[in-house]
C-alpha cells in the first residue's frame, strides 16, 4: 500500500514535532539528522527538502516559542492593569509552557543548541533579554502605582531576580529529566520575589 504524501507544510510542521519530541528524550545525546529522518521514516534528504540545515529545524522551534509565549504575554498586558500581576502572570506563563514542552525547555535552556550554530543560542538570548524587559516595564508599573521613591531602580532589580528565577527553574527541570517542575511551589516563591 503506498504511504499518503502529506500536505504542503505538514511534513515541515511533522518534522518540527518529531525534533521536539526527540528532544524529550532525557540525557545529553545530539539529536542527529540521520536519528531524524529514521525516527519519520524518511531519508535525511527528505528532510533537506523542507529545511535547508539543522540549524533551519531549531530556527522553527525558536519561533514557536517566541510566538507562543509573546502572544500569551501581550494578552497578559493588555488584559491585566496592574503591574505586580502582570509579572506574577508573564513568569508563571513562560513556566507553564515549559512544563507543558519538554523538548522545547530544552532548545530554551540551550542544552540541545549546545553543537549547533551560535546565533541559536544568541536568539535564545534575545528570547530572555525580551522577557526580562517586559518584566522591568510591568514592574515599573508596579512601582509607579506604589508611589516608589525609585521605581527603575527597584524595578531593573526585580526584573534581573524574577529573569534569573526562571532561566534557574528551566534548568532545574531538564536537569531533573523532567520530573520536577518548573511551576513547583510557583505562587509562593513569586510572593516572596515580588514583596
């Protein structure tokens, strides 16, 4: 019987599926192409049909992520007008979609970028950087509301311990194989980061 050919696009977004999934996998093993193309039943120039590089396949995941969780935390500040809880809300989204993606915490963390082109990592980067500005401006919000005597001060510091609380907690996840999580006792370490 002749395997159904997938859509235009499926096979990308399958081949994106199947890397995360990989990715799941704990231990420290390189996701290979040839581990790839095996895993989807295809040859590794079928993959090079829809991606470039291995590099491109990261790329993809990157931009999930990006769009995934900047969409949530844009609604987040739109929605909620109260700085405190805007914080409270974008850390413990960033947490959640963590938890919920394994393989993806660890493209986040760059455990899986480890061997891959650098500009990867330098996005992953950026994807913090992002995070913790926006931190800084729902903060400031926070202290401007408060009637703080030094607001960017107090809120740069916050920003800096919520952002490193994060990238800590990601990290404790992929180191733990995936078995403690991310949003662990989440409310009450936020209640005592945010005061």
């Amino acid at each position: 019987m002749a395997r159904k050919r997938p859509k235009p696009g499926e096979r990308r977004i399958q081949i994106l599926q199947t890397l995360a999934a990989m990715l799941e996998q704990p231990g420290d093993e390189r996701v290979t192409t040839a581990a790839l193309a095996a895993r989807l039943e295809v040859s590794e120039a079928a993959l090079y049909r829809h991606f470039a590089s291995k590099a491109q396949m990261f790329e993809g995941l990157i931009e999930f992520i990006e769009h995934s969780v900047f969409s949530l935390v844009n609604q987040i500040t739109e929605r909620e007008v109260d700085g405190r809880a805007q914080a409270h809300k974008i850390v413990a989204v960033v947490l959640q979609f963590a938890e919920r993606n394994p393989g993806m915490t660890r493209v986040m963390v760059g455990d899986a970028l480890v061997h891959e082109h650098e500009r990867l990592r330098a996005r992953m980067n950026q994807f913090f950087d992002r995070i913790e500005s926006q931190l800084r401006q729902s903060l400031r919000l926070a202290a401007d509301e408060a009637g703080s005597a030094t607001p960017t001060v107090d809120a740069v510091a916050r920003a800096s311990a919520l952002a490193a609380f994060v990238v800590g907690r990601l990290h404790r996840y992929c180191r733990s194989g995936f078995k403690r999580p991310p949003t662990e006792h989440l409310d009450a370490s936020l209640a005592l980061l945010l005061g």
